[in-house]
C-alpha cells in the first residue's frame, strides 16, 4: 500500500492525488498538522510535504513523487514518451509549481476576506492554541515568502492583471485542444490544475476564471478524468490516531 503524506488545503497534494487516481493506484493519505514539523522532519529531513511512502521508501518532493509514479506504475502514462511533448509537459508542470503556487498562496492567505476564509479551514485540525495563533501570524508570514520572490511587492491591481495573464494563457493553449500537451491528459494538466483550483479559493481569481469557457471545460475535464479512486481508502490524520 502507498501512503501520501500532506497538509491540508495544498495544491501539490492534489496533483498527487489526481495522478494516483487517474493510474487507478490504491493509495492512504496521512495528513499532518503544520504543528508536527518534527515529525514531518523525522520522515522526511527536508521537512516538506507531500511525501510519498511506498514499499520501505520515502520520496519527497510533488515532482519527484510524480515521476516515481511514472516510471513505477507507467500505465496508464501521464509523461508522454516524445521527447518533445515530454519537454513541453516538463516546462508547464514548473511553471505550476515555482510560479502560479506563489499567486495562489498570496491570494489565498494574505487579501481580505479570502485569508479570512481560508486560514480558519487550513488550521482546523490544529491544536487550540494554534487555531488561535495561525490565524494572527500566517499573512505575515506568507506576505514575507511572496515579498522576497517579487510578486508579493506588486500592487493588488497589478496582480491580478499577472493572473488574469496566467489564466488567458491556458486558455489560449485550449483553443482548439481538449488538453495541454498533445492529445491526452499529461502531468502539466494535474500540476496546472491543482494551482487553479487552489486559485478558486481566492474570489477574485475565481471570477477571472469563470470568465474563459475553455479552461472550465478543461478544469471539468480534468476533474471527471481523476476523481475516482482505485479501491476505497480511509483517509487519516494524526488526530485520528490520538
């Protein structure tokens, strides 16, 4: 059996989950709370999650993870074989990961009234104490990150005009294509979709969205081609165990 280890409420989890899916791969999350860093460090030294635990290893990182899948269990593939197509997924995957993560994160938990919202449901497993806590330090601490990698200095204006952009972007690559690359769901559809959803909990870059018949169409898509699971597995949390 798998194991998927993750925090709550992260888009990386979710291109994970998709993937496991889609391969029609048993799997067990285990879900961690942000107060558990130790632990998380003792399964995983570079303290990051989602990680995946299978056979007596473990394998960090959401791309890492992805191409262990891949080369682990190739059918059904979601990296494609041409080199080229393989290249073009490769280039949309990081471009989820290193750059959307960064607007979706900033827009989820640092503007009002989405940090609202969002906070409380991404610490709700937590203790009481930081339920109470998470909520006061986690704007700050996340407008620091999005400080230092640049979109974080832009106005709120600006921003959006970035993610709109983004948004315009991948609907332009759907014009006249069911998926990303090529002509089946790849890797670049999960992590790209995971971002997106994500940026769904930020309701400004959720009526952007709705705004591009295309890229609903491709988020439906994505969503009827990856959400049924293998065999039925209980989730868990560290709560639950206690």
């Amino acid at each position: 059996m798998l194991v998927l280890h993750q925090y709550h409420l992260s888009p990386y989890n979710e291109k994970l989950q998709r993937m496991l899916n889609f391969k029609g791969i048993a799997f067990t999350e285990q879900y961690w709370q942000l107060g558990e860093r130790k632990q998380v460090a003792a399964l995983n030294p570079i303290g990051k999650l989602p990680a995946l635990e299978h056979d007596g290893r473990v394998i960090c990182d959401s791309t890492d993870v992805a191409h262990y899948l891949e080369q682990a269990f190739p059918e059904p593939p979601l990296i494609p074989a041409d080199p080229a197509l393989r290249g073009q997924v490769h280039v949309l995957e990081d471009w989820a990961d290193e750059s959307l993560y960064f607007y979706e994160m900033h827009l989820r938990f640092t503007t009002p009234g989405n940090r609202e919202r969002n906070i409380p449901r991404m610490v709700e497993h937590e203790s009481a104490f930081l339920r109470w806590l998470l909520p006061k330090v986690v704007p700050g601490g996340i407008a620091k990150i999005t400080a230092s990698q640049g979109i974080g200095r832009k106005s709120p204006e600006q921003l959006m005009i970035d993610v709109t952009r983004h948004i315009e972007a991948v609907n332009d690559l759907l014009s006249e294509a069911q998926w990303l690359v090529g002509n089946r769901i790849s890797l670049a559809d999960l992590a790209v979709y995971g971002m997106f959803d994500a940026l769904r909990d930020a309701d400004m870059a959720a009526a952007q969205i709705a705004r591009y018949s295309a890229v609903v169409a491709w988020m439906e898509r994505v969503e009827q081609t990856t959400s049924e699971r293998a065999s039925p597995a209980n989730a868990t949390s560290k709560e639950d165990d206690s």
